[in-house]
C-alpha cells in the first residue's frame, strides 16, 4: 500500500486549493458574462420603449422623466443603497477595504439585483447613462459572493469580476484587462493577473456565445490623412480633456456638498433635486430633437457608419444630459454618454476640417473626453480601438488620449472614480466600526 507522507499531502492540498481557485474564478467568469449580456438586451429593450413613448407624445418625457428620476432615488435609498451613480467606485473601494463586512454593502447580490432594475428605470424614463459601469459593479459583486468560498482571494476576484463586466459589456476582452490593471488596481498584480485573465477570457467567451462577435460601435477602417489633418489630435486632445475634467470636476463637487444653503437643500431634498435634474435632462432632450436621451449609442454609431454629421448642438447638450443624470443620484454608468459627447465634440472640430472624413476625428474627440473623465489614458484608447476595430487610428489615439489626460489635470487633479470611490471607503468604514461597536456593547450588556 502507498504510504502518503507530509510532504506529499502539503502538495496535494495546495494542488487541491490553486485548481479550486481557478475553477471558481473562471466560473464567476462565465456567470458576469452572462448578467453583462443580460443587462445589455434589457438595456436596449428599455430605450426602445421610451422612444415609443416619445413617437406618441414628446413632451411626455416633461413628465416621465423627472418622476423617473425621483422614484429611482427614492428605491435607491430606500431599498438599495449604494446603488447609485455609476458603480465602479464602490467596486474600486470594496477592494480596498480589507474587512468583508465593509465590503459586503457594497458589493453584495442585493446591490447587483437593484443596479440592474434602477439602471433599466433610468433608461425607461429617458435617463442620459449608460449600462458599462453598472455591469463593473455587477461583475464585482457576483465575484464578491463566490468569494466568500476564498475569504483571502476577495479583492483578486472583485478585481477580476469588474475587469470581466467591462470586457463582457463592449465585447473588448483586452480593454477589461487594461481596466483592471490601470484603474481597478492602478498596479500589475502577478499572483492575481492570470486568473484575472482567465476571468475575462470566461466572460468574454460567454458574451460571444450568447451575442456573437461584433465591434459596439461598428468598423470604421478610415484614418488620418497626412498633412495639415493631424493638427485635429492636439486639438480634439485639449478641448476634449478639458470638457472631461470639467464634468469630473463637476461630479467630484456635488458628490462631497456644495457649501451654503444650496448644498444643505441638495442633501436634505434629494427626491426634490432629483426631480429638478430629471426635467433638466427632458429639457435638453427636447432642445436636441430627442438624441440626448439614453445612451447615444445609436446616434454615435450611425454618424461613425454613415459619416453624417452629429447636430452641431450635440455634444453640449449630451454633456449636460449627462451632467444632470450623473449628480441626480440615479443608478447607471457614464461610459457610453461620455463616448457620445465626445463624439459631439469630435463631429464640431471636424466641421474645421473641410474635405476630412468624419470618423477619424470623431474617435480622436471620443478617446480625449473619456480619457478626461476617467484620467485613465491606456484604458481610453485601447477601448475605443477595440470599439470600432480601428487599429489604422492606435497612434492617433495614444496621442490625444495622453494630451486629454494631461489637459484634464490641470482642471481637476483626481481621478473622478478614485475621488468618489475615497467617499464610499470612508462611509463603509464608519459603517462597520458602527456595528462592530454595538455588537460589542451588546455582549458587554448584562
């Protein structure tokens, strides 16, 4: 009979726990890509009532909008908190946090099923966001769970289930592994990387399966010409970079309290300020002809295709849709609008440049304002390139994409999901110190 000795039982037990952990991160894998896929079909289906909604009555949107908002708020708060806004800082912040019930609020099921019904609601009502950062803290939360199998490998598979959500959500499987790395974890992580990788790959193949091999915003093979049209990168760099640290700076602000009597009204009345953002928002949509409502990705996708250009009053007012959306405190991401606005700002450069193709500088003003957003310049051009199968523009893009994020320091020093994620430490902190005191007063208790 063969006698097993220490040594080879040591062996077969760390054998033992690494496949668990590989079976266990490529089975989140394959579950986030299938929510992601989930969550983009209902996505599509919600925007596609609203405008059935706008063929009947356009001024409906003066009614359903603002009381959209104001109930999404109101579920927020009263059912699902920590739903709101986009949902990568609190994915960014529960993998900070090192005690499980400080991530638990965060990142829990209960979270995820309330991003996905509120993200849907502010879609139905018109809201101008987008379903890619929701998937983030979805794709997180649904690994948070698994993890509570592997306590010790909880921020490795946070980190992976929201690099997974943003491969499984634009169908860029190398965009979510730049993602994880520059922002998630804003550093390379040896032991965590292949699993990560492995993660994405498991989402990824999921979304293919289910959705089939497709580029989000369509190929657009055209490139720069030589010549006087290269002068469009620094200057879609500059504007773009500049319009996104104004809107991070923008949502930094409000998110930490305006000073005074405006700042006290916004936090005490958020249903009432929700409401007041929701008709800004049915305002602008009105002004744009109704192209500003959602995500803009069908607006963006056919002028990329087409090359005809966006209104001339596109991006602006998409960028205060957006603006609205963001600081009313509703469920849903900002990816997709960002892109649109800097589409926007893209089609306006472009219309100095006469005889250019359109798509070139679009993606050159989409890549500048989302690297402006995020401060995030790798993660900007690698998904706009993988967006649009553009590989002809990689340089072009690099180029803008650091100048925007060079640009958007100068207005706003903070990354706009680290900034916001610093608020969701602090509070799930206090939090947790709060319960852990009671429960010690409890048990001291006779």
């Amino acid at each position: 009979m063969l006698k097993i000795t220490p040594r080879r039982k040591r062996w077969l037990k760390l054998t033992s726990a690494r496949w668990q952990r590989r079976v266990l991160f490529v089975a989140g894998g394959l579950v986030v890509g299938a929510a992601a896929v989930a969550l983009a079909e209902l996505a599509d289906q919600a925007q596609l009532a609203f405008n059935w909604l706008l063929s009947k009555s356009r001024y409906a949107s003066l009614v359903v909008t603002p009381a959209g908002f104001a109930l999404s708020v109101y579920l927020t708060q009263r059912y699902f908190p920590n739903a709101q806004g986009s949902g990568i800082p609190q994915a960014m912040a529960a993998r900070h946090l090192s005690d499980t019930r400080a991530r638990s609020p965060l990142v829990s099921i209960r979270v995820a099923i309330g991003k996905v019904l509120l993200t849907l609601l502010g879609l139905l009502c018109g809201g101008s966001v987008g379903r890619e950062g929701p998937t983030v803290q979805v794709g997180a939360s649904i690994m948070f769970a698994l993890g509570r199998l592997s306590p010790r490998r909880q921020p490795g598979l946070i980190l992976a289930g929201a690099a997974a959500g943003v491969a499984a959500a634009f169908n860029t499987p190398l965009a979510g592994i730049v993602f994880g790395i520059e922002e998630m974890s804003r550093a390379f992580e040896t032991r965590t990387s292949s699993l990560v990788i492995a993660t994405v790959i498991a989402a990824g193949l999921t979304s293919l399966a289910l959705m089939g091999n497709y580029a989000y915003f369509g190929t657009t093979p055209i490139a720069l010409a030589k010549g006087i049209d290269w002068l469009a990168v620094p200057l879609c760099g500059v504007v773009g970079g500049a319009a996104g640290g104004l809107f991070s700076r923008i949502l930094i602000t409000m998110a930490r309290g305006l000073p005074g009597a405006v700042g006290l009204f916004i936090k005490r009345r958020k249903l009432p300020f929700a409401l007041v953002c929701g008709f800004a928002v049915a305002l602008c949509g009105l002004a744009s002809g109704d192209t500003v409502y959602g995500t803009g990705y069908a607006q963006v996708k056919a002028a990329l295709e087409t090359g005809t250009p966006l209104p001339a009053d596109f991006g602006v007012l998409k960028f205060l849709a957006t603006t609205f959306a963001a600081i009313s405190g509703i469920p849903g991401g900002i990816f997709a609008p960002s892109l649109a606005v800097g589409a926007g700002i893209g089609a306006n450069i472009a219309s100095l440049f006469h005889g250019m193709p359109l798509a070139p500088i679009m993606l050159l003003g989409m890549v500048a304002y989302f690297a402006g957003v995020v401060q995030a310049p790798i993660t900007a051009f690698v998904i706009v390139t993988e967006m649009t199968d553009n590989h002809a523009m990689v340089v072009p893009l690099m180029m803008a994409s650091l100048i925007a994020y060079g640009t958007s320091r100068l207005i706003c020093e903070e990354g706009l999901y680290h900034a916001l994620a610093k608020g969701f430490v602090t509070t799930a902190e206090a939090q947790a110190d709060a319960k852990a005191n009671a429960t010690s007063e409890t048990v001291r208790a006779p």
